[in-house]
C-alpha cells in the first residue's frame, strides 16, 4: 500500500451527509452484544478507538479529556465526595479518574452492557490502568433505573457516563425527566450530578439545550459547560447539575488548591483556569439555550442523528 | 438518490488518514487560479463552502464564528482604530465585520489572488454583504510582502487572513519572522494585529505554537485563543498581537461596553463573556506551548499537512 | 494537495453498501433538469463523465465499448438498414455511430429531456462529433411512448439508449411489454432493436433477465449479449430482437466483411469475432436466464437499485 | 445506524483515484504476516472476502468465476493431468478444483505464507471444502522459485495462482522470463500452466499484455483469455501457456464431453461454450496486446499500481 492511503475507513457520521472518517490500522474488537455493535479500532490519527453502534466513544489520544471533564468539576465542586455512582461508564476511565481523589471511599459502576466492559477491560489497559480491580470499585452490570428504584443507597455524587440517545439504543431512558428525579431521590443533601450532554455545535444542536433544560426540573443549579475532544469531530456539552454549591463560585485558585489537596498524580487536561473557561460558552449557544423549552420525558424522548 | 445518501463527496483532509467528509449538493464554482485550485461548494451540513486547495476556508453556516473570532479582539482591543489592513481576507467577510466599526475610516484589502476574491463577490454575498462597494474599502492584487516594503502607510490594526502555510502554496511567507517584522513596521504605537494560526488540536499540533513564538519576537503582547467553528473539524487557535495593549486586561463589562458603543448591528458569536473564555486553553494545550521553541523564519518555514 | 489524493469523490453505487468510486478532477457541468440531475464530471481514471442522478451514464474513455456494442449488432444483422430511431441517446454517439452506416438515409432521436442534449452537445463534442448537425439527423424532445403512439412511420431498426429504470425516474416504463408492443409495431417485417439491459453480474442482476424474458412476448429472436465498459464498474447486459434475422447466424467473416462494406471508419472495440464471443454468457447467467418468469408491465414495474 | 449506511468501508484501489468500495459488515480475521496485511471482510454485496495488502483476492459470492476460470482450461486441455503444481493458491480453492480431476493423482501446493494459508483453512471452509485434507494434497511453505530450484519432480500442469506483483511484495519475482524458464523446465512434454495475468481494462493495463508476452519466450503456445469476477471491480485477465496442446482447438462439445468424463460434481461458470468464448478479447485488447513488446525480466521487473 501506498504509506500516504488507508484501505479501510471509519465513517462517524455526525449528520446524515457529513462525517468524521479515520483510516483503519486494524479491528482490535468486534462483537455484535444484546445491546449494541461493540468495536475497537486502531485509527491512524487517534491510536485506539472504543466505536459503539458506529458512534465514537473514546480515543486512545484524547480520552483524558473527555474522562478529566466528565468527573473533575463534579468531584471537585462537592466538598467531601465518599460515595460515588457511575451509570455506564464502560470503558473504566471515569472509574479511574474519580479513583483519583483520595477522599472517595466507594464506587459503584452501573453498565447494562457486560460485553463492553469486559471488552474493554480485556483491551483497552491504557483506559482503565487496573481501576477494576481497586478495592473501592464495585461493578453491577443490569439497567441503571432498575438499580436505583431497588436501591436505598445514597451517593454523594452521580457521573452520568453513556452514549448518546439513539432509538432502539440502550441509553434514551437515561436523559428524560423521570430519570433525573430517579437521580436526585439518590443524593444526598449536598448531592451533585454531571454527564456528557451531546454536541454544541449549533447546527447540529439536537439534544444539549433540551438535556440541560430537562435537568433544571430536578435541580436548582445546572451549569452546562464545554470541551474540545478533536476524536468527537465537533464540541462537546456536558452539564453539571447541583442541590447546593455552584461550580462557577469557586475561583480558579480555589480549584487549584483543591487540586493539590484531593487527587493523586497529575491532570493533563482540567486545572483552575480551564474550570473558569469551560463554562464560557459562545454567545450564539447561551442564546439557542435560553429560547429551549423542551423537557424530555418517557413518553416524549429525544432521539440523536445515527 | 436515496434521500439519505450522497454521491459526491469532500474530503477535507485534517491529517493523512482523517478526514472532515461533506456530501456535496452542488459545485457552484470551480478555477484553477495561477495560485491556488479554487471551489465554491454547496454542502448539506454547511450550505456553501470556500475550499481552496482542498481546503475547507468558510462555511456559510458557522463563517461568523471564524470573522468574529478574528476582527472583533483586535479591533477592540485598540482604542480607537481608523485604518485598517487585512493581508488576505478573499471573501470579504473580514473587511464586512471590520466595517461595522464606526471609528474605521479606511480598510485596504490586499490579496495575492484576485480570481478569489473575484468568485467571492460574485457567488457569495452572504459573506460580504456589499462590503466591497463600502466608500471606506480599497482593494489591492498583490503579493502582501511587497506591499509592506513599499508602501509608507502606517495602520492602527492589520488582520492576517490567510490560509494555511503549505508547500508552494502562496501563503508560507506570510508566517515567518521576517514578515512579522515589516508588519510591526507598518503599525503605530497602539497598533495590533490577529490571526489565524492553525489548530489547536494537539493531535495535529504543526504551527500554532511555532506561530505564537515567532510572533513573541516582533511583538511585547501576544495573545494566542481559540474558536470552535465546526465546520473546521477541528478547533482553531487564532492569535492577538499587540505593542501597547493588553486584551487580557479588558474586562468582560468593558468589552460589552466597547462593542455597545463601536460596533454597529448585533453580533452572534462575541460579547465580552466570550472575549474573556476564548483566551482560556486547555492545560494540555498551554503546556505544549511552553515548550515551543521554534522561531518560523523565511530560509526556516513551516508546512502544514496537506 | 498531495498528488496520489483525491479530495473529491463520486461514488457510483452499485448496491445499498458498494459503489465504484471515482477522483473528481472537476465539476464541469451540473444542472437539475425537470426530468433528473445532469453532471458531467471529469475524473481521474476515464475522463469526462455523464452522471444522470448519480449514476455513470458513459466516460470518455470508454464509451466507444458502449456505443459500438450498442449500435451495431443490430445495424449489422439487418440486411439494410434506412431509418433508424434512437429512444433516449442524450450524448449523441448512438448516434454518431449509427451515421456511420453508409445505408442510413435518416435518424430519428426522440430524448425526453432536452437539457440533457444540450449539455452534451455543448460539453461533450468528443463524443457526438458533429453527428447533431448531419442533415440526415432529426432531433426530438418528448416522451418516447407518445411518439410511438402518434407517428405511423416504419422504421428498420430501432435503438433504445435509456437510463435505468429508477422509480420516480424518466425511464422506467420503457421496459414494458406495453412499451415493446409499441415498438414491434413500428418495425417493418426485417425490424430489429437493440438496449442496454442492465449488469449481468449474478449477485446483482436485478433487471438483465426479467428484460429479455419480456422482450419475448413481442419478438421471436431475443439474443442477450454482453459487454465490459470498465467505467460502469460491473459487467453490462445488452438485447437485440429481430423479427427475422437471427444475429447469431453470421459468422465473424460475414461480420467483418459487412463492416468493410457498410461502415465508414474503424472500429475500436467491435469486430466479427467480438460478435460471435458477446453472445456466449457465463454458464450461471444461462442458468439464471433460463429460470426466469418475471415479465414487466406497466402496472408491474421493474425498478433497480438506486 | 440507518440500515441504508456502512460506517466501516474497504476502498479497494484500482488506480490512484479510484476505488471499488465496499461496506464492511465484520473483520473476520486480520494479522500482519512476513509478508503481507491479510485479512478476511465480510462485505455487504460479496459476503466474506480474502484481502492482502488491500487487495481482494476472491469473495465468497464469486470466488467460483475465478477458480473454475483458473484451473479447468488448463486441465482439460491437458490429455491426462495426473501431478499437478499449484504455485500460491492460499485459499485452497485453486486446489479444491484440481481435485476434482478424476486423472489427479497427486497436488503439490507450494505457499510461501503458511500464514495465509492457515487463516483460509480456518475461516474459510466454503473456499477449501475440506481439500486440504485430501489424501492427494501436499502443502509446502516456501519461495515456489527455491523449490523449482531443488526439485526434481516433473509436472503435467502447473497452476500459478499468485497476488499481483507489488513493490516489496511476495509475488513479483513470480512473473518473469527466469521464473518462467523454471517452470517449463520442471513440465512433461505436454506440459500446460495456467496463471492470472491482471485487469484486461485497457484504461489499466499494466501487465497482462506485458505477462502474454513474456510467457511467449519459454512456450510455443500462449491463449490469452478472460473472465468477469464482479467482486474484482474490474475485468480479469488470465492466461494459458502450453509446450503442445492449443485448448482453442478443442470445440465445445469435446469440452463438455471432457468434463462429463473426468471432473466430479457440477461446475457452474465454466462449460463448453464459455470455454470458446472466454478467449475472444474485445478488439482494442487484442490490438494492445499486438502492439506489446515488453519482456519482463528479474532485473527489470513490473509492478503494477497499488
């Protein structure tokens, strides 16, 4: 083969006629679960790729971005997180971020999809560099709103960490109104909540406004904040969702000195700076966001591009 | 044609084997310019597309991020800018937001390839919005180095809007030392200038730290930030160089108040808010940053890929 | 742009998940007419392109193959041939290879779409080669069926040069036992037709088959050749019927000598020894042809993969 | 995923900037040998596929066309074939063919990559059909050029079934005069080999006509001929090569009888009639070929585009 050509492409479509397309080195994985298609790739650009029903998850390059934003402002915002929750989560590295803080004593993993677990536990090291085996860990594999209308467990923070809601997929009931009071009933007074919300783009905005707009039912303070993972192809939306403090209260010096305190080993993404600039989004997303009015529910979920 | 396939494709190729790929509905120009292969392209995802050597240069969907990016900082920044100069800048979008100014009284265009700017105003005023026929503009064909050796005009702003450097493509000069050099020249003891500088994507990491270290040896202030224009595929650094002023040193409230004041019509991107978060980079990103090293010089250039 | 990469593609599919995939150089002509979308693409590896709703209709590499093999079989086996109506034909070579025939007095072509002529004509000279301005050429924009239905003219042989059979495109009710009722009609006793019919690929054949087994119940001699136009990615099926003259009973000396005899110029691809191996198909395309019952009706239709 | 997409794709290049393009439903197998990529797609059109350093080797829909096409002309050409040499054939359906030969006593099955061969045995049953463990069958991992070297064996056919000569690839040294001066060296007195020669497209042509005519300088004998495997994109060339028997003076109906007598089960590409048609080449093919005057030789070799 010509060094300057690919022979087989991955195709993330990100609408219907547009994609982000990476050059194959090999399929790493590949199983058909009772839930989705589970693949692991090695693209040219990005090393490995966790690709769930054609959708990237994350990337060997940029993992640490997605999984540093995903839990840090949460954990970080709370005062003494103990008690932590995760609802999906397959590849175990918000696992192992949320290891990182030494004041947390338990956590608890909720995938409904063992296979992608395993898969990814079997393969992708560099993800979870041994979070699975952590005494603290503890890994339940069935549907996360089963597990928390069974439970009298009370978390102190809850890291919403599946993919996005595709129809007949595993996750839609996981953004709706009811799910998120499911949540709320499970933390504790100074409980605190975040998950990756969709893409910011504004022409593809489908579900961020409406997942951020879903969660100002059940809490009084929803900060969405952005992220540049280049594997995503466009930016992504998280939302941090809180019953008492506000992220955007802490100065950056404050989030440094927590920093320092609470978390072993070096963040390569996330300090105090970019704790303040994450929540700046553009003028023209604060404006989509403030015309949304849509509230996902059960009987009226929202569904993404796929 | 099934409705949700395309069968003609763009390639916009962000590294060897990745691509940003957009089904094409219609090629509404195509030249080959004694510069560059020029095409105007309607998408789906973006409407209609500048691609210049296969280069994706603005979209009609998302250009306004990428202009506001790059006009409004500077000029806001500079206390009361009356004469302009974009090196490039062949839509004419650039020249639209500098425009909108009320204090500018004079903005000349100087672009290397007149067939650009030609296609440009025929095919796509979106853009320009009759920006071209403003009494204030003046438009210059030329090779913007030899302009600078021999004009003695002195600016107050200069806007680099130029595409990538790549290899015997016309814009590799325009990113050296020597060059920033005869700009510093050129401006007054207030003066400032932007530009874009390549992705920030430390992935794909080729000269936005290169760019930013050369321009600190013209420039006392320089001040590198980023926009996400998803039409990029990637993120985008841009950087602000300055002699006098700090950007930094504006407060959001006085960024507000400046563009109440200065600019005329409303803006979709920029407020004072994002002026503060655009400066704000991923640690990753400022880290890299720190360890560049390379001065880009004219016997010394930089290519991006392509 | 590094040269062994093409930045855009046409991709012509032959199936819901496989396309021949072609370079573009450049958009030449585009257009939606009322009838379909009018491309003419150049591209890397054949040259011009016509591409009617995004499939390939003939290159300029090898449209010679199409045109020859189309044309003159059945010009061949009538004993002399004077009037000659072309259905379809939208590039003019048919035609121009029917003029060719010194005993031609007068060609009638009867194209639906008239756009499409005219791009041809003005962009495609290599392929008509002035045969729209031969005096013994009569053009005509309508709908085939009402032509037939109106005229009372006899012909000698006629040639159907249609597009596929797409729902909701111009053609498809071309491929009727109506329609070949129609035709048989205007034929004097010697008459003879000619068509394209579609792949001959097995795992593909959707039409090749059913065509000729409806081109029975209007034609004692139905022969089903082939040909190979690398172009069209797969290998094509055409049909000559005759009320009288059987194709294969010349022998490749009688051929050759008519060609001598009868046809102005050389010939590239079609000779007497090409007409005797085009008639012999694959061994599993026999067997796939002989099973088949399928005969297409106007309230039956038949339409392929687009 | 909307069932009309493929989100992994295999672009098979058939020259710079074309593709035969193939939606990947699994990878079955994919593994980096001494000497080349192989892997085994299961594609959408084709079902599974044999691929080698990006090439397709054969599918499971048409792997028949070219196997049947491969071994029964030389082997019914042959009066008696009882040793026969395949050179390469990994897939072991070159092999399961010559089997079927009542006349075979014995197959020696020379493979330089024992790892190919391995992964066909394993995952491709419908290829082998259980050939390699036919008590006739012996299989030897080595360079074919080392083993003609050594061995004293004489052959009544010999199959060279071997992947495209590619620069730095396995099989280039496999096409040249040298190689062919061994061969017929190591054949009885009515000796006969068969080999695949490359695309017969014209727009492609690299090495069939050069192939035929190195052939011509170690056999009296060389039928060029050709078949249609859809999965390959584009026509294939094949050739005969014979110390004494032409297998164009065999008539159809001896052709049939040849195969009712010796070959077991029914074939269903390959019979009489498509035995006398597969040798007649299009007129501009025989009048390249005519014109062709290269030999290829060890220190000039030809490798064709990939």
């Amino acid at each position: 083969m010509n060094e300057t050509k690919s022979y087989k492409w991955f195709h993330d479509y990100l609408a219907p006629h547009e994609a982000h397309t990476h050059g194959i080195k090999a399929i790493v994985f590949s199983k058909q679960s009772p839930f989705q298609q589970i693949e692991i790739l090695e693209t040219h650009s990005y090393g490995q790729c966790l690709v769930l029903d054609g959708k990237m998850q994350s990337s060997e390059a940029d993992e640490f971005i997605y999984h540093e934003a995903l839990v840090h402002p949460a954990l970080l915002t709370h005062p003494d997180p103990r008690h932590v929750l995760i609802v999906g989560g397959g590849e175990g590295a918000t696992l192992r971020e949320i290891l990182r803080h030494r004041s947390v004593e338990k956590v608890l993993m909720v995938d409904i999809d063992q296979e992608v677990v395993e898969a990814c536990r079997a393969h992708l090291p560099k993800w979870h560099r041994g979070a699975f085996d952590d005494p603290r860990t503890e890994l339940r594999f069935c549907d996360a709103r089963k597990y928390l209308e069974e439970t009298d467990t009370i978390y102190d923070v809850i890291i919403i960490d599946i993919s996005e809601p595709v129809e007949e997929g595993p996750a839609y009931l996981l953004y709706t109104r009811e799910f998120y009071q499911m949540v709320t009933q499970r933390l504790g007074p100074s409980g605190i909540i975040s998950l990756q919300a969709g893409t910011t783009s504004v022409i593809h905005l489908l579900n961020f406004s409406a997942v951020c707009q879903t969660l100002r039912t059940s809490f009084p303070t929803v900060s969405p904040y952005q992220a540049i993972i280049p594997s995503f192809g466009l930016p992504w939306g998280f939302a941090l969702a809180s019953k008492n403090f506000d992220p955007q209260a802490l100065t950056p010096q404050e989030v440094d000195r927590r920093i320092a305190e609470r978390i072993t080993g070096d963040l390569h993404y996330y300090d105090g700076l970019l704790h303040q600039g994450q929540f700046i989004l553009p003028k023209h997303v604060r404006v989509q966001m403030e015309k949304e009015e849509r509230i996902i529910e059960d009987n009226q979920p929202l569904f993404t591009y796929n």
